[in-house]
C-alpha cells in the first residue's frame, strides 16, 4: 500500500486527479477530515432541505456523539430479531494499514475499538479472521494484522454484556485469507477454521457465557430468534469461508445461501471501481432497504453500505469524495424523509457501515420506537 501510495504521489498532480485518487492521499500526509457538503437536488422546501444537509454532516466519522448502551432494554422480549432496525458495521476492526484499509474510526487496539461501537449502539459485527499458531485466531483486514485476536474481540463483548445484559449482538465470522496479493495466508500445520472455531466455542470462557448455543452448530442452523431468547448472547449470523461461501450450517438457517457479495437477504456489492460509481452504490443500498420492508417481514435484512476499489477507497464511499454525496449522509437523509418522497421506511433491517456518525446510528435506532413497551 505504501508502494502505491509513493507511485501516485510521483505522478502530476492532474493526473492523479484524473485517476480519482482521494485528494488526502495527494500531499504527503493525509490532510484532516472536512466535511464536504454535496449538491443535493431536492424538491423540499429549502429550509427543511438546509436541516437535511446539516445533519447529514454527522452521518460520518462521529461514532462517539452517540450514546445508547442499553437500548434493547424497552424492547419486550417477545420482539422477533427481524423486526428490530439494528446499525452494524462492516470491517469492524480495520483500524490499521492506511486509507484502503480502515473502515471505522479509531477508539484502540485490542477491541477497545469494539467496545466503543457497542456504547454508541452498534450490534452487529463484521469480523475476520486469520489462523495463527497455536490454533489461535488473529483479526486481519486483507493483508493487514490489526492489533488483535479473537479472544480480545470474545473478551470486550463478554464484559460490555455483562454490564448490559438486556442487549444483544449479532455477529458475521469470515476466514480471511484467500493466499493471494493483497489477501493473507494461514499459518500452517494448525487445525482446521471450524475446529479452531469450536475450540474458541468450548474452551473460552467469554465464549461459553456469550455464545447464544443454537447459532453455533456445526451441523444444525438456528431459527430467527426472539429478543428475550438471546439477551446477555452473541448471536453468529453465519461463518463465511475464504471466497464467501457459508461454512457448515453454522448461524442462523435463513443465511444458508450468505455466498461473496449478494444473496437472498444480504446486499453486499463491495466493489465501486472509482468515485463516480458511489452513485450506483448509494442506489444498491436504497433498493435493498425498500425491499427490506416490502419483503418477508420475518427475514433479516443484511444491507452493506460499504464499498471500495483502488481508486474509491472506504471513506470515499462512506462519507462523498470530489462532490460526490456519500452513502452515509445519502442514508441519513433518506431516513428521514416521509411517505411523501418515497415508499415507507418502517424498518431498516441490518446497515452494516463504514465510519458510521453518531447521528446516522440514533436515527437507525428511531425505528425502534414502534416496537417499545
């Protein structure tokens, strides 16, 4: 990635424009986060369309202005899982590698970047994995070690449940490394990625409080649950292997056809090959969310928000780069528009983000409000 990054810089400025590199890659270091606000086009009246504008500048890299640790806890138990509108990310620990690399905002190694997802509010996790000696899992972006394990990520959730224990979280465990560039390659000679997962599953302490049991079978998927089946758990959606296929029949049953990008209730179309296309993007996340509560309302809905290439790196697609409008503020925006622009948003499924703002995570969580006690 350095290498890239040296080559671009050596290039004429124009030219790197031309190739759409993100403009805080062009001098040296990367310039500070700013805020670009879009043209938006809208028929609203302009002091509403004003009012969406400005909150829209905290759909993006303002995790920590959202507090809501316990915001299952008005939820009656009796809530079905598919029902509950839940903000997610995508990459959860991508910390560390560079621009092409993170997905969320720093808050610490270790998980401590997990723990302060899950006070803002998030509850659903992205999280991958690599095999390292001694049969132990590493978390890996890519290429990239970022300064974890999977017993920090068991460890961090086991205490943040035992202090919240009317919350839940879901989570999605991917084996990483395919062994080609750009990817990473296991450590030999260790057991097999299920068999290591099960050793996490039946000797890990945090592992045996948190696990919700149904979800972690090799042999057997679980139903959809209900909240109160599954408060105090960590709920495993699906395992995918190294090219995306879903591995045994762990997670939930509904997940079965969880394949790389797309499937029945998963909208995950990953590459957007420069800035122009985060338009595209923005539209494939609209589609999936209107079908997300037009479709079967006892299904879980898994909308990506993420996206990237070599020349529309994470934070281009989540936050708008060269006056394109970013899907984050396109979501908040679209979230809080009315049945007068477009068809009703009762629900909003899964929204798995990338350096999600505080406000965008509160707004996911205001369709909540129907099914409180």
């Amino acid at each position: 990635m350095l290498t890239l990054r040296r080559a671009m810089h050596s290039l004429p400025l124009s030219l790197v424009f031309l190739l759409l590199v993100p403009t805080s890659t062009v001098l040296g270091e990367p310039l500070p986060y700013r805020p670009i606000r879009p043209n938006f086009t809208s028929v609203e009246p302009a002091p509403y369309r004003r009012d969406l504008e400005r909150r829209a500048d905290d759909s993006y890299r303002t995790l920590s202005t959202a507090s809501n640790p316990d915001w299952m806890k008005k939820l009656p138990d009796t809530t079905p899982l598919a029902s509950i509108s839940i903000p997610g990310t995508h990459e959860s620990m991508a910390l560390f590698g560079g621009d092409l690399t993170q997905c969320q905002e720093n808050f610490g190694a270790s998980a401590d970047t997990l723990v302060a997802q899950l006070n803002a509010g998030i509850r659903m996790f992205d999280v991958r994995l690599r095999i390292e000696t001694n049969n132990k899992f590493v978390i890996h972006h890519g290429a990239v070690y970022q300064n974890a394990n999977f017993d920090d990520v068991l460890n961090k959730i086991d205490g943040f449940l035992a202090a919240h224990p009317t919350e839940a979280v879901m989570m999605r465990v991917k084996q990483e490394c395919t062994g080609e560039i750009g990817s990473c390659t296991d450590v030999s000679g260790q057991a097999s990625f299920v068999d290591i997962f099960d050793m996490y599953r039946d000797n890990s302490p945090a592992a045996q409080r948190r696990w919700w049991q149904p979800s972690v079978s090799r042999s057997s998927a679980a139903a959809n649950p209900n909240l109160g089946d599954i408060r105090g758990k960590i709920v495993l959606a699906v395992i995918n292997g190294p090219q995306g296929g879903r591995t045994n029949q762990y997670g939930l049953a509904q997940f079965s056809g969880w394949n790389d990008g797309n499937s029945a209730f998963v909208q995950d179309n990953y590459n957007v090959p420069n800035t122009g296309a985060i338009a595209t993007k923005r539209d494939q996340v609209r589609r999936f969310l209107d079908l997300t509560n037009s479709a079967d309302q006892t299904k879980i809905y898994v909308n990506f928000c993420s996206g990237a290439s070599v020349f529309a790196w994470p934070d281009d697609v989540a936050g708008g780069a060269f006056g394109t409008q970013g899907v984050n503020p396109f979501l908040l925006i679209y979230l809080g528009q009315g049945t007068d622009v477009h068809a009703e948003v009762h629900r909003t499924g899964v929204m798995m983000m990338d350096f999600p703002g505080g406000v965008l995570v509160n707004k996911i969580l205001s369709f909540n409000n129907r099914l409180a006690a």
